[in-house]
C-alpha cells in the first residue's frame, strides 16, 4: 500500500485484538487516547455497510504542543491518529501518518527534528507492538 506520508503495517490479530492491543501500546507510552471512532458502527446507524473500521486518536501535549506553537495549522493533523481496518481478504492492517510528513505538509521541520524523531519512534514501536506476535 503506497499513499503518500502514510506508515501501514499488517496485523497478525484479528480487528478487535488489534484496536485492543493499540490502545494499550499508546497507554504504555504515556499517552492519553482522546477518542475512538468506529466508522463502522456510524455506518451501521446509517443502514450502510463497512468492514470494521476504527480510528483511534492519541497524543501527549508535550510533543504535539510545539509543533502547534511552531505552525498552528498542525491542529488539523493533531494529536495524532491510527486507522485500524479490516480488508477485503479480511486481513487486519494499521496506518498512520509519518510525523516527518505531516511536518514537512505544516512547514515546520526543520526546527522540531528531535520531536518529530520522537513521534516517528513512538508510532514505529505502537505499530510493531500491536501488530506482531510476542515472539517477534
């Protein structure tokens, strides 16, 4: 899968462990999940039909805030998010924005490398947490 500025990973778990295990992981790391939103279930409400479909949305004002102080537009992409889906081979994946890009799309890279490098290690080490078996 090759979108521009998005990191997805396959899931060896299933939709709802997968959900389960991510919102653990960002736990673990000492950030605050602010929302769940299961597209899903809103489809349902709405007599349409989706495979599960959630997006969680994370984040620590101590990493986020500079960024916003930096180019305030970074609200739009902050805190940061996780799309958490099932394909139609029912296959279990996790996207998320690459920081360095959502940086670049803001104009403010250049001044918050150690932060985003931050970002970009927390997300890689949440995905592969929550994606692979213990024993990987």
């Amino acid at each position: 899968m090759a979108i521009d500025g998005l990191t997805a990973v396959a899931s060896r778990y299933g939709h709802t462990d997968t959900v389960d295990r991510a919102v653990a992981a960002i736990s673990d790391l000492g950030m605050t999940v602010v929302a769940r939103i299961d597209h899903a279930a809103a489809a349902a409400k709405a007599g349409l039909e989706l495979r599960p479909t959630e997006v969680l949305i994370f984040g620590n004002p101590k990493a986020g805030t500079p960024l916003m102080q930096a180019a305030q537009t970074m609200g739009i992409d902050l805190p940061l998010k996780m799309l958490i889906w099932r394909d139609e081979q029912d296959k279990t994946w996790l996207a998320y924005n690459d920081p360095h890009w959502l940086a670049d799309r803001h104009g403010v890279a250049a001044a918050n490398t150690a932060i985003l490098e931050a970002m970009a290690r927390a997300l890689s080490s949440i995905a592969a947490k929550v994606t692979s078996s213990p024993d990987e």
